[in-house]
C-alpha cells in the first residue's frame, strides 16, 4: 500500500521561509516523479514543482520559480519542498504526489503579512 504523509507546514510571517517534507511508504520514489501542488481556499489546486528523480529533471511553477527548490536530503524516501520569501499568496494546503496517481493528506501553509 503507497501512502504519503506532508509535514513541516505551519504559520509563519511573510518574508519568512519554510521546508515541508513528504515521505512515502510502499515504492520506491527513486523510480518516480514526484510533484507538490497547493490549494487555496476557494481556488483549484495548481501545480508549484516536480521532480523525474531519476532524471534528477525539476520544473517549476512560474509563480514560484526562484523561491522554492527541492533539495535533495538523506532521508530515505522523502522529498523536500524548501520555500523562500513566502507571502500571503503562498497562502494553501500543499500536497505530494507520487505521478499523480498517490496523493498525501496535505499540509496547511499559512503566511501573515
């Protein structure tokens, strides 16, 4: 059975930064891609960053290419989501997915200004 459980989300103050973890049990992610996505209150969820582990390709979305990254850890099958110079806009519940086809619980991110 795959499961992916998000942690790291919390309050934080704009400008401030934070990195949320995603592990998943029952396959193997160097074999995958993984993304994260996010969901606003009232708005669909959206795509914000990927990566073909073993291409080691990443892509991001516009709206947060240059503050986000997916630094790679020691954690065994565990992807990151490192964020920078959050605002309210970051504002959302993030989810990992493993090829879209697994999906965690999520976790809620909420930025004051």
């Amino acid at each position: 059975q795959v499961q992916l459980v998000e942690t790291g989300g919390g309050l934080v103050e704009a400008g401030e930064s934070l990195r949320l973890s995603c592990v998943v049990a029952g396959q193997d992610i160097t074999s995958n891609n993984l993304a994260w996505f996010r969901q606003a209150p009232g708005k669909e969820r959206e795509f914000v960053a990927a990566i073909g582990w073993a291409a080691a390709i990443t892509s991001y979305a516009d709206s947060v290419k240059g503050r986000v990254t997916l630094p790679r850890g020691n954690a065994k099958n565990t992807v990151y989501l490192q964020m920078n110079s959050l605002s309210p806009e970051d504002t959302a519940v993030y989810y990992c997915t493993l090829s879209r086809h697994y999906w965690g619980q999520g976790t809620q991110v909420t930025v004051s200004s």
